[in-house]
C-alpha cells in the first residue's frame, strides 16, 4: 500500500511536466511562428520598396545633350527679341537643327537628318525660347547649352550605363552618335527638375508631377474644409447631446458601416449626385473634394467620438459644477482636451483620401491635363490618377517616372502619417 502511494505522486509530477512541455512548447511554436511572420512582412515589405525605388530612381534624372547654338535672325525669323508675337512664332526648332548639322556634319540625306534631329526632345526648342524671352540680348550671338535629350535616347543611354543597353527603339545610327556624344563628354544626366515644375506631357522627357500635386492639395484642401467642421460637429452631437434610443443607434451603425464601404461607392454617389444632379463640371479639385469629404466623413466622426469618449467624466462635472452651462463645457473644456485626438484623426483621413484614386475616376478626374490648375474650379488632375495614366503610357520612359511619382506620393503619406503622431505626442494629455 504504502509503493502504491509513493508511485502516485511520481505519476501526477510525470503528467505535469510532460504537460508543462507541451505547454512550453506550444508557446514558443507560438513565438516563433510570429516571428516568421513578421520577418515575412517585413521581407515582403522591402521587395516593394526596392521594385519601387530601383525602377523610379533613375525618374529624377534626366539625358541632356551639349550643342553649340547660334540665334541666327534669319533661321529664327525674328527681327525684334523683345517682340512677344515674334519670339511666340520664331523657328527654334531650326536653331537647333542647324546646330546637330554642324556637330555632326556627316549626316547628308534626308532619313539620316529626321534621325538624327530626333535625339533632342521637341522640348528644347521651347527651352531656347524661354532663354530668348528672359534674355533678349541672345538674338545673334552664339551660346553653348545643355538641351534636352528625347526620351528614347535617355532610355538607351541609362540602360548603357547599367550595362544592358536597350536598343529596340534606337537605331544603329543612333547608337554611333550617342556614343560620339559620350566620348566627347557632350551628353550626361542631370537632376529631372522638369519632374517638380511641369504638369503632364505626351512626351515622357517632358512630364512632369507639379499640376497633379497641386490638384491634390487643392482637392485635400476642400475635404478638410467641409469634413472636419461637419466630423467634428456630428461627433459632438452624437456624444453629448443625442439620446440614446433606436434612431441614434441606427446612425451609429450606418457611420460604421459607411468606413467600410469601397471608396468606388462613394465616386458612383458623387457621379450621380453632384455631376448627374446638380450638373457640376467633371475632373475640378472642388467635386473630388465633395466626393472625399463624403468618404472620410465616416472616419472623422468615429475618432473624434473615440477622442471625446477618452475626456474624463470629473472635467465635465468639474466644469458644470462651477456654473457653466454645457455649450460652454464642451466648447472650453472637452473640445480642447480632445482636439488632438480628433487632428490625428482628421489628419489619417486625409492620408486616406491623398492616396485613393478609384472614386476620383469615377468624375472624371482621369482626363489628361496639361496646365496647372489655379483654383478649385480650374480642371485638375491628382497624384495617384496620375500615376495610373503613366502606368498605362507604351512608353518605356513613363515606367521609371510612375516609380517616381509613387515614391512622392509616399513621401507625402509618410509625412502626414508622421505629422499625426507628432501632434497626438506633442498635445495628447495624460491623466
């Protein structure tokens, strides 16, 4: 009897520690299967950005050519540079022209000479014009420029470098006067500042970002204008003075339900609304800003309620109980404690809007736009609709600056994403 007892308690420890084994080893299983799982993300996550930023790198350099121009008046047909009408109508392309014939003089038929005049963009022309109008002292004299190569020549030169040359769209021609232009230090790469100072182009060495980010800040601009007043204002009411009965809980539900609904929804609703109802120009920042400002409405409400909620119940009694009335209360006392809360809030959704492209196609905003919009009524285009219209462009130039423009694009997310943590850190209150 007394075996039997001392192997019972040998039992039970046997069958707690096993258990605890298998308890231990569970979790770190556990563990390690977080871990693998994070490793994934971030591995996952670095492969986008590498894709991203190898091929867009190359979108903030541009090919230049070094040619030796004479602002003959004659070619240019112009008598008087500080006449506009002239200078507007003067023949730059045969400046330069002229100047490939004499850099390279071998180039005698015809073909040979449309080949040749096709390695500068159709860009620098307008370059020397602008130079001609800013300096008019220019007519008659001769000057040496950097002038903007055409795409194709970009194209082939940065895959030269790269060691695999791209050739499907230059000619062996072609090929032998870039490489004269290389040997000779006559063509190089300089920073695209046309990327940041030039709306959109049908020539890829000629596009550029700037109408479409003044679009999106004139788009942002009309969402936060009408959804963080009306946000903040409909989370008020709901929190402090709605009563809690069935009408409210349906309202409750229908905002929650209107963060998860497809951005597209909201585009068809602005379609409908605005340009369908009120007859309302399409691809204006002012009805994309309508149609976002109804998409992060939702989102506004429901982190504004969240920041309210987070004010201690003692600040309102404190506040009633020294005599003010509840306006007072909530204007003085919870709408400051809880106004970090509600930027950070408002801040994400317009992070949200920045980035979305679907409801804004859905108006319009997906037509091409050459000039940069000057107000809210002027025809825009936004950030990632731009970025899509280049993803769909044939040429191989508009790959890297697509690459390019989401690496804005991110930088600006980034950045609001950062400047919400910041004032939430910098203005949040502990109790």
């Amino acid at each position: 009897m007394s075996n039997t007892n001392k192997k019972a308690p040998a039992r039970t420890m046997d069958l707690v520690e096993r258990s605890l084994a298998r308890r231990y080893g569970a979790e770190k299983r556990f563990r390690f299967y977080g871990v693998i799982s994070v490793v994934i993300g971030v591995l996952a996550l670095a492969l986008l950005f590498w894709e991203i930023f190898s091929a867009g790198l190359g979108g903030f350099r541009q090919t230049h050519i070094q040619l030796t121009l004479k602002f003959d008046p004659d070619v240019l047909e112009i008598a008087d540079a500080r006449d506009a009408r002239q200078v507007q109508n003067g023949n730059f392309e045969g400046v330069v022209r002229a100047a490939l014939a004499e850099r390279f003089p071998a180039v005698l038929d015809r073909g040979g000479r449309r080949d040749l005049n096709g390695i500068l963009s159709i860009g620098a022309a307008f370059d020397l014009r602008d130079k001609l109008v800013d300096e008019p002292e220019l007519l008659g004299q001769t000057r040496t420029y950097w002038l903007l190569a055409d795409d194709d020549v970009d194209t082939y030169y940065k895959s030269l470098r790269e060691g695999n040359a791209f050739t499907a769209r230059t000619s062996e021609a072609r090929q032998v006067w870039i490489q004269e232009l290389i040997d000779g230090g006559e063509l190089r790469t300089q920073f695209n500042t046309r990327l940041f100072t030039s709306g959109d182009s049908s020539e890829p060495e000629m596009a550029g970002i700037l109408g479409a980010v003044v679009g999106s800040l004139l788009t942002l601009l009309v969402t936060f204008i009408l959804s963080f007043p009306i946000g903040v204002a409909a989370a008020v009411y709901l929190e402090e003075y709605a009563p809690r009965n069935r009408f409210t809980d349906f309202i409750e539900v229908n905002i929650s339900n209107l963060a998860a609904v497809p951005s597209i929804i909201f585009g068809l609703l602005g379609l409908a609304i605005f340009i369908g109802l009120f007859g309302m120009p399409r691809s204006i920042p002012l009805v994309g800003g309508l149609v976002l400002t109804l998409m992060t409405l939702p989102t506004i409400i429901i982190s504004s309620r969240n920041a309210i909620k987070a004010v201690p119940p003692s600040i309102r009694e404190a506040a009633l109980g020294i005599g003010a009335s509840k306006m007072q209360m909530i204007l003085h006392h919870v709408l400051p404690l809880a106004m970090p809360g509600m930027l950070t809030g408002a801040i994400i959704g317009m992070a949200q809007a920045l980035g979305e492209t679907a409801p804004l196609l859905m108006i319009g905003m997906v037509a091409f736009i050459m000039d940069v919009p000057n107000g809210i009524s002027d025809p825009a285009t936004v950030l990632p609709v731009q970025i899509f219209l280049w993803s769909d462009s044939p040429e191989r130039a508009f790959v890297e600056r697509t690459s390019a423009a989401i690496m804005v694009l991110l930088a600006f997310l980034v950045c609001m994403n950062t400047l919400a943590v910041w004032l939430r850190k910098r203005l949040e209150r502990r109790w």
